[in-house]
C-alpha cells in the first residue's frame, strides 16, 4: 500500500456513507486504472449516492473489467479476497469497503462523480430508479427494492425527466408491462406521487 493511498484511507474515514466507499474507488479509478469510467457503480450503491446514505447496503457492486482482470492492484492496496462467499468479494477492512464484480448486459447511462479530487462512475438517477422499478414491475420484489425506489423517487422527483425514464424503463423491459398490468396494481408498494408520475408517461405515449 503506497502513502498516497493511506492518506486517501484516512480522509475516507472521515466522510459519512457512502462517500467514504466512493472515495476509495474513485482514487483506484482516476488514480491507480487511469480514468474515472474504469469502474462503474451500480444498484444498491447508486441507490445509497441518490438517498444521500439513507439506502444502504454492505457491498458496492462495480462493473470493472480492467480491475477485474488485475487482481494484484487490489491486492497491492490492501484489499482481501474472500473466496468462501459467493461471488468471492474484495474487502478493504480499514474502510470495511467490500467489491462485488459484477457484467453489464444493459446498456446503462453513467454519471461523473467527482469526489476529493478524483472521479468515478455511477448509474444515472433514471436507470437505478428504472432497475428496481423493473424488480418490481417483474418479479417479486425485495423490500429493499421498495423502499428504494420510493425513496430515490421522493429524494429526486423534481429532478426526473418522464423522457428519461421511460427510456430507461424500455431498455429493461419493463415499460410494455407496466402499460399492461397499470401503475395502479401497484398501490401498495408504490407511494401515490410515484404512480400518478407512471400514469402521465403511459398517458403521453
């Protein structure tokens, strides 16, 4: 582990969640792999960046394949690898920063997120609340996918362009079905604002 990173551990410590997790991997992204996109962030960290840490979750799932492929780089700043847990994350204890590698089989929007100076990658605002709409839309949801797309939505409803997200809702397969079956049928895990927000995208087409 090099003093630069250790400087970056300890102001990490010093940020709340989830931007201490962000600061980590926006220093490997800039720093270490050469540019903010080399990692990207998605589902439950994205939904942890969008609810100001509200949403939480223990892992950051990231789609990196150049860190993915360099496992010396993550062993060389410290991070463990544990082997016995499915999908044999990456943990960096000091921070308790767990990485999860995960594909990418969407094609999803990502923004900058600039963060002490460095950079990284997360999913857009539409695309996170689109995937655990689909979750919901689909299958049978998780509780934490309820509660985050009610809170994502309540966080960033005047910010959520219909356009947007009904793009963002097509791209994962969920736009048709919920002209199908109505934003309604959902009364009781969507809050009221969320779906009268649906009915206006279905009604303009």
């Amino acid at each position: 582990m090099n003093e630069e990173f250790k400087k970056v551990i300890e102001e990490a410590k010093r940020l709340r969640y989830p931007y201490n997790h962000l600061r980590i991997l926006a220093y490997i992204a800039t720093r270490i792999l050469g540019d903010a996109s080399e990692i990207k962030i998605l589902r439950g960290m994205a939904a942890a960046y969008y609810t100001n840490g509200y949403c939480t979750t223990f892992e950051v799932d990231v789609y990196s394949p150049k860190l993915y492929n360099n496992p010396g780089i993550l062993q060389m700043l410290g991070f463990k690898q544990y082997k016995e847990y499915l999908r044999s994350p990456w943990i960096l204890e000091e921070t308790d920063t767990v990485i999860d590698f995960v594909g990418l089989d969407i094609p999803f929007d990502f923004i900058l997120v600039e963060i002490g100076g460095d950079g990284v990658e997360i999913l857009s605002l539409e695309d996170t609340l689109s995937y655990y709409l689909s979750e919901i839309i689909n299958w049978a949801p998780s509780k934490e996918a309820v509660q985050r797309v009610n809170m994502i939505y309540i966080a960033h409803q005047n910010r959520i362009r219909k356009d947007s997200l009904k793009k963002s809702l097509s791209k994962m397969n969920a736009y048709d079905s919920l002209k199908r079956v109505s934003p309604t049928r959902f009364s009781d895990k969507l809050s009221s604002k969320l779906i009268q927000f649906l009915e206006e995208i279905i009604r303009e087409g």
